[in-house]
C-alpha cells in the first residue's frame, strides 16, 4: 500500500493529519507501512496528483476522501467530520476509510 500526504507549507493540518494517518494505520493493522510527505510548491505540481486542498491523502494514488473536488489551486481543505467542518479527517474518519479500500 502506497500512503501520500500531498500537502502545502502553509497549511498546518499536514502534521496532525500524518499523526493521525499513522494511529489508522496501526488501528487497521497496517502500521508497517510508510507514509510519503509530498510538497506542493505549484499550481503545476498540484496538477500531477489528485489534490483536492492541503492536506490530501492517497492511498494507491487514490484520493482517500473523494469527494470529486480535483485543484491545482493552493488552498488547504475541508473535511466534513462528525463535529463539523476541520482541516483534517478524525482518525475514526481515516480508519473507516482504510478498512472501506479493503486494507
């Protein structure tokens, strides 16, 4: 399995959401594997991978939250959590999506 945090300087949730990433990852079992951080710097960068808002995570080069808002814009994103909107999923958020994609 293949982990991306694609993320902006200046978005700070990067960080927490890495931390929480690898709590999901452990919780499902799958603590081994590695997280890649991946900066964008461009609009032109963001057009390389599916960027939906710093941060986007990928697993297989899959969006783990597909919400069908692709950008190359340098923009932070939102996430619909269960206490309502944040700057990164809820780590009960990340594990639900992990075991969906079957790992």
């Amino acid at each position: 399995m293949n982990i991306e945090v694609l993320h902006l300087e200046d978005c700070p949730s990067w960080v927490e959401a890495g931390s929480r990433l690898r709590e999901a990852l452990d919780a499902t079992g799958v603590g081994e594997t590695t997280i890649t951080y991946r900066l964008l710097g461009t609009s032109a960068d963001a057009a390389q991978v599916p960027f939906a808002g710093s941060p986007t995570i990928t697993v297989d080069g899959q969006d783990l939250f597909p919400n069908g808002g692709r950008t190359v814009d340098l923009a932070c994103r939102v996430y619909l959590t269960p206490t309502g909107l944040a700057g990164l999923p809820t780590t009960e958020q990340l594990i639900e999506a992990i075991d969906a994609r079957g790992h």
